[in-house]
C-alpha cells in the first residue's frame, strides 16, 4: 500500500492540488481582468492628452495671433477696442443674470410666504376643528360620569325589593354607561393624537415657481435688458458689444487710432452713467406689461415667449410714454438673455 501511494499519490495529494490549480486559474482571470481595466484606462488618459494636446496648440496659435495684431500699427488699436467692448458686453450679461437671479428669489420667496400663510391657516382651521370635537367628546364624558354617579346612587337608595326586581336591569345599565364612558375617552385620547400630528406637521418644502409666474419673470428681465440695450445704443455699443462677444479677436476692424479713441471714449462714458442711472422699477413694470400685451407662447406650458412677439423694443420716458422700434433681443440673443429666463 506504501508503494502504491508513492507511486499515485493519495486522494488528499490530489485534492490540495486541485484547489491550487483552481486558485491560479482565478488568480490569472482576476489578473486579465485588472490588465483589461488598466489598457482602457490608459486608452482614455491617452485621449485625454490628445485633447489637452490640440487645446494647448489652439491657445498657442490664438496667443501668437494676438501677439501678430499687437505687433501691427494697423490693428493694435483694433484690438484693445475689441476687449473693451467684449468687457462691456460681459458687465451686461452679469448685471442682467444678476438681476435675474433677484427677481427669482423675490418671486420664490414671496410665493413661498402665500404658500406657508395659506397652509398655516388650513392648518389652524383643522387645528380649532379637533379642538372644538374633543370639548365635545368631554362634555359627553362629562354628561355620562354624571349620569352614571346618579343611577349609582339611584341604586343605592332603593330598598331591598326594588332592588331584587330591578338589580339586573341596573346593572346592565351601569355597565352600559361605563362603556360608553371608555368609549369617549378614546375617542378623545384618538382626537388629542390627531391634534398634536397636526400642530407638529412639518411646513411643505419650497414649491417651483408657476407658468404664469415664469412668463411675468420672463417679461421682466426682457424689460431690464432692453433698458440695457437703450443704455447702450448710441454709437451703436450695444450692437458693437454683443458682436465682439460672438466674433473672435481679428475678426472685426473698427477704423483708425482716432476712430478707437473716439469708441473706447463712449465706452467708458456709458459704462461709467450705468451705476450711476437708477432705473425706474415702475418704467420696467409698464414696458413689461406693454410686452405682455403682444407676447404669443407655442404651447400653454412654455414660459419664453416666441421671439417675434416681443421683438418690438419700447423705449419710454417718465411720463411713461412709448416710443417703439424692432429689436429682437431673445431672438438675437442679446446679453446671453437665453441662459437666464426661466424655462
């Protein structure tokens, strides 16, 4: 037998050598899989830095052609006058987002304060209604207790016979009026849980803001941001400051050293009026009714009016008198309005 397991090997031999085979073969499948994970995550890191590659050579390029356009007489002037009105158009895309933002957070919080008054008094109505059963649900105790002590001593005054004949039927009675008893106080101990869920009932969060509180937003911030572009259209600043924001550096030319003096000159002008100027709230409010008047919507869900409905620009003095001309400013995207009015 000795030389038999010499030669074959014993059934436990075999057995810690199957599980050392079945151990490398996981092993090695548990290696091909991490190999497998790593090739594509050096795949990605390699596209990552072919990417970062091409915007390096882009930054580059449009590093030397800036560099080119400050080096020649005929452009340097250009240049600076392009920044400036691409500065320009950035101050108004902020001032028009920050006052966007504003009236949002106005609006919310003011629908906000009718939605938690208007929940309060549900609330306190609801509260007074439990308040009002579980008086009630105590002077029917009340009533019962009274009642029961009276057939007690009612029961107690009669004399032996009466109370052989009618001993029973009283009992019944008092037994009766005890479970009644029991039965009002849980229905008042019910009612008492009810009124403190109700007491301590947690306020509803922060609802969205409505259609109709989206369209009133949105003819706002279109009010405000076509008293930016009247702010800004003389000289044609406006025009001149959304397209440096659209158009890149190079691409557009504005004249002489003389003719960029006299532009950058109005720039700071203007930039300098508009903290200075305080716009009227109620010109807003009235040149944001007389939009609303005109403003069509594709669908009843959809806040952003169509583009061609509000085209028309109203420009009013104090008396609240309108003048009128076309200027498209969603449909043409003045201010980078699109990002802003609320959807």
């Amino acid at each position: 037998m000795t030389s038999l397991t010499a030669i074959f090997g014993s059934s436990q031999d075999d057995a810690g050598d199957s599980e050392k085979l079945l151990e490398l073969y996981w092993n090695r499948a548990e290696l091909k899989k991490e190999f497998a994970n790593l090739r594509e995550e050096t795949f990605k890191l390699k596209d990552q830095i072919k990417t970062e590659q091409g915007n390096t050579a882009r930054a580059h390029q449009k590093f030397e052609h800036i560099e080119n356009l400050l080096l020649d007489p005929e452009w340097v002037y250009s240049v600076v006058v392009f920044y400036q009105l691409r500065a320009l158009n950035l101050r108004c895309r902020a001032k028009l987002a920050g006052f966007a933002e504003q009236l949002k957070q106005q609006r919310e919080k003011r629908q906000h304060s009718r939605m938690l008054e208007e929940w309060s008094a549900r609330r306190q109505a609801e509260s007074e209604a439990l308040e009002a059963r579980i008086i009630e649900q105590r002077e029917e105790k009340q009533m019962l207790e009274d009642q029961l002590q009276a057939e007690r001593h009612r029961f107690a005054m009669m004399g032996g016979l009466m109370r052989f004949f009618r001993g029973r039927s009283m009992k019944k009675l008092l037994d009766r009026i005890a479970d009644d008893i029991a039965s009002a106080q849980q229905g008042e101990a019910i009612l008492q849980s009810e009124l403190t869920t109700v007491r301590y009932r947690e306020a509803p969060d922060t609802a969205g803001l409505d259609v109709g509180s989206k369209r009133s937003i949105n003819l706002m911030i279109l009010s405000y941001a076509q008293e930016l572009y009247l702010h800004f259209e003389d000289d044609n600043l406006a025009a001149l400051a959304k397209e440096s924001g659209e158009k890149s550096v190079g691409a557009v030319r504005y004249g002489s050293k003389s003719d960029c003096d006299f532009v950058l000159q109005k720039i700071v002008e203007r930039t300098d009026c508009i903290g200075k100027a305080n716009t009227v709230a109620d010109l807003l409010k009235q040149r944001a009714v007389l939009l609303a008047e005109g403003a069509t919507y594709r669908f009843d869900d959809e806040a952003v009016p169509a583009s061609n409905s509000v085209s028309t620009l109203f420009q009013l003095n104090m008396q609240g008198e309108p003048r009128r001309k076309t200027v498209n400013i969603i449909g043409e995207n003045y201010w980078d309005i699109a990002k802003v009015l609320c959807r």
